[in-house]
C-alpha cells in the first residue's frame, strides 16, 4: 500500500485534545456550566426507525436552545434506536449530546467497550442510570443484566477516565473524556434520604445531575436546602427536569405509572380547568423554570417533553432563563459535511 493508499482519517473526526484546564472532558455542556451560566439540556426521543433524517428531525428543535441533547436508552425498558447510534450522528451534525446508558441491558464488559466507543465518536457527556425493570416495558420476556448498578457504572467510567484503565486493571492507552452525569428523584419519598442519595452519586464520581420532573417546587426548595447544607452544590452541577403536561389525563397517568414522578393534586386541577390544558400545561412549564432559575444551588433545567418537541424552543425562549444567551446552533443535514462538538470550536463558551 503506498502513501496515498493509507487509510487517513475523515475530516469529520473529532479531536481528541486534552481538556481545558479544570475540566475532564471539554464539552460544551461543561465548558457552560464552570463558567457558572444557566445550562439547558432536553431530551430526545428516539425514533423507532433506521433513517437518521428522523432524528435529526426530532433533535431539530432541541438543538436551537440546548447545550446538549440527552438520547435515551430503551427508557420503559422499550426498544428504540439505541443512545450510542443517536449521539454519534448528532455528534458528527456537531451538536453536544448525552450519552444515556442504562445497565439493565449490557454487562459489564459490554459497557465499557461502548463508552470508548462513544469517546472515539467524539461524544463527551455521559449519564449513568441503572434503568427501568423490563417487566415494565413491552418486552417482559428478555433477561435483565444489572452487572452494574448507575453507582458503580459511575465508578467504572471515572475508573477508565482517571486512572486509564479497565476494571481489570488493564491499561488504556487513551482515556474517554468524559464528564460524568447522574439521576435523582428530589419530590419522591423518602424525602429526608434523597440528598444523601445525591452525596453517594458525587462521590462514585457524578459532574452533574438531571432530576426527573419538578412539578413542586415547595419541596424541591428543601431538598436544594438539605443539598447546600451539605455542601453538594459546590461539588455538583444540578439540573431541575421540567416538562409541559399536555391534558390533566395525562398527568394522572404519569403519577400513577412512571416511577419517580411527583404531580401535586393543584397541578393537575389547574390543567384540567384550563379551556386549553396544552397551553396550560406549557405556561406551567414556562413558569416552574422561571421558579426554580432562582433556586440557590440550581445550574440549570432540563427540559423532557415527550412527543412534544417541536415545542422545547419555544417554551425555553419564553421562560427566559438562558438571559439572551445562546447555544451554539450547528447544521444538522449529513450531506453537508458536518463536524464533531470538539472539531472545530475552541475553548470556550457557546455564543460567546
């Protein structure tokens, strides 16, 4: 093979330079957050569907006010296109995105494999999550792994990204860089062990911390209070998860199946008193991020809005909580020889 025969790599890599000073992994989403603006994350809903011209369809809306997309992993325990498939296009359109893995479905070995993988596509957030049972998805039949809890996932990623090495103490010859996330439930009993839940994810090695929906922020504000008493704000990037309800049917069913979900009776009387519970159901939204922007400790929302999406930019924009900033907008067609997030944008802040 001569030298014009070698494979060479493609312009669309991305760069895999050592992070900034003070940061583990250089993404955008980091780079907002320690410069201590207001993060937006959203969640994409992966299609069911091998054509990627539907999820960048989807992610769309999202891109236009998010620092990242999260991409799910088989949330419900129900089959879609997978997290790492979603992150590397979106990654390679240049959009920040999250890398949602859930330890029901792969051991192990499998998972680490995957997360340099994901690193080697240039996708540099990760959030860890043990996942849903699979009794509950459509699936009931297939065998749950749960090698791994999200505790010790944390800890295995932090392993490969610190020390460079596998959990068997094999060396790795580039490390992912990774900033690592987490989930909490902050409106769910026990109320009193949800912040100590929190401390344990921080130090198996959590950067950052999506909440699932905050519909009462009363009790969001003392679990924030009991999370700055110990300190864990300063250790932590805490993102709210807040969404519009679309009918009072709806919300209902949400408390009544979706584990961790806290809906207040007032809420759900609200919506199912408006002429337009959509509508209703997003002024909430728009007015729960306006609250919870102010809470002390808080560094930013995310926004999960089921087959709602097309919506996200909107809601976000009218809430106000990004104060005139805006997230870097990339193009997302394939065809237009796009880039990765770490390709060709310095350090530094999105729209700055």
């Amino acid at each position: 093979m001569n030298e014009d025969q070698q494979l060479k790599p493609e312009p669309w890599l991305p760069s895999y330079d050592d992070p900034p000073p003070g940061h583990v992994s250089g993404s955008r989403l980091e780079r907002v957050l320690r410069s201590g603006q207001f993060a937006v994350t959203a969640e994409l809903n992966p299609p069911d569907s091998a054509d990627p011209a539907d999820v960048f369809e989807a992610a769309r809306p999202l891109a236009e006010v998010a620092d990242a997309i999260n991409a799910t992993d088989a949330s419900g325990a129900n089959c879609h296109m997978s997290s790492i498939g979603i992150c590397s296009l979106l990654t390679r359109a240049g959009h920040g995105t999250i890398y949602q893995i859930s330890c029901r479905d792969r051991n192990r070995i499998a998972i680490q494999g995957d997360v340099l993988g994901a690193a080697a596509m240039g996708v540099r957030n990760v959030l860890c999550l043990t996942g849903d049972g699979v009794g509950v998805g459509d699936q009931p039949g297939a065998k749950p792994v749960f090698d791994l809890d999200s505790l010790s996932l944390l800890r295995t990623i932090r392993t490969m990204r610190d020390e460079g090495t596998f959990l068997s103490g094999r060396r790795i010859t580039r490390p992912p860089r990774m900033f690592l996330g987490a989930a909490e439930n902050p409106c769910v009993p026990p109320l009193d062990w949800r912040p100590e839940r929190l401390a344990k994810k921080v130090e198996a090695g959590a950067d950052f911390i999506q909440t699932n929906y905050i519909f009462d922020v009363p009790v969001f504000e003392r679990f924030m209070a009991r999370v700055r008493d110990l300190g864990l704000e300063r250790r932590v990037f805490i993102l709210a998860g807040v969404g519009p309800l679309a009918s009072a049917r709806a919300a209902r069913w949400m408390r009544s199946n979706v584990p961790g979900i806290h809906i207040p009776d007032a809420v759900i009387e609200r919506i199912e008193k408006s002429a337009k519970p959509a509508e209703e159901g997003k002024r909430l939204c728009i007015e729960l991020m306006q609250q919870i922007r102010e809470i002390p400790g808080v560094a930013g929302v995310h926004v999960m809005a089921y087959r709602r999406e097309h919506e996200v930019s909107e809601i976000v924009a009218e809430s106000g909580v990004l104060k005139g900033r805006v997230p870097e907008r990339r193009r997302t067609p394939v065809t237009k020889e796009p880039v990765g997030e770490n390709a060709v944008e310095p350090a530094g802040i999105p729209g700055k």
